[in-house]
C-alpha cells in the first residue's frame, strides 16, 4: 500500500522485515506516510541513520496479540507494546487515541486485516 512506504522502508533499515511478516499474531498502530512527514526531516534523516533507535520507535507501534478496534473497551486501556512500553489506547465512543512516552496519536483507520493480524492507521509517530 503506498500510504505506508515510508514506514515499510523504515521497517526494514531497523531490520523488523522479518519479524513482522512472522507468525504474529500482531496488532500495528501503522503510521501513515503523513505521519511520517510530521517529523522534521533532520530528526527522521538523525533517526533513520540509528538502527536500534528506530526500531525502538517502530516496535512502541506493536502489540504481540490481535486487538481489534471493536475490541477495545470504552475509556483507558494500558497496553504493552513489542518494545516494552506501555501505552495507554483510549476509546471515546469509537474516537480511539494512543498516548506512549514519546507522544499522541489518533487512529484514523481500524481493522485493517493482515494474514497475521491487525493494522490500524494512526496519524502520528509516537
């Protein structure tokens, strides 16, 4: 999908191709090539140039189960993420937001099915 070829190229300089074409299951809050463009391009050329750091970033988007957004109960659920966090997935009504250490986003797009699990868009890199 060519929304999100800045996180595929991303994904693969932190070297998670692998990882997340695996068995999963995987539930990804994806950012969008908007989401990406957020960052001021010094800071995403600064990130990119550092492999670990950046998977660091792209796993705090990953949760080693299927959660879909029908899933989600109503008010704040805390999540652990593949990279160790928790972050805090909030449901108002079916408005659903993230909130990690690094930031805020908006699910813009749920349940979008992968054969092993889940992507929903969000609007920012958190």
């Amino acid at each position: 999908d060519p929304q999100f070829s800045t996180l595929l190229e991303a994904v693969k300089i932190a070297g998670l191709a692998d990882t997340l074409a695996g068995a999963g299951p995987f539930t990804v809050f994806a950012p969008n090539n908007d989401a990406f463009a957020k960052i001021p391009i010094d800071d995403l050329d600064a990130l990119i140039s550092k492999p670990e750091a950046l998977e660091a970033v792209l796993l705090r988007h990953a949760v080693n189960k299927t959660i879909l957004g029908k899933d989600i109960p109503q008010g704040s659920n805390r999540i652990k993420t593949i990279e160790g966090e928790e972050i805090e997935v909030f449901n108002d009504c079916g408005e659903i937001t993230i909130t990690s250490c690094e930031g805020k986003a908006k699910v813009i797009k749920t349940d979008i099915m992968a054969s092993n699990g889940v992507i929903h868009i969000v609007d920012t890199v958190f």
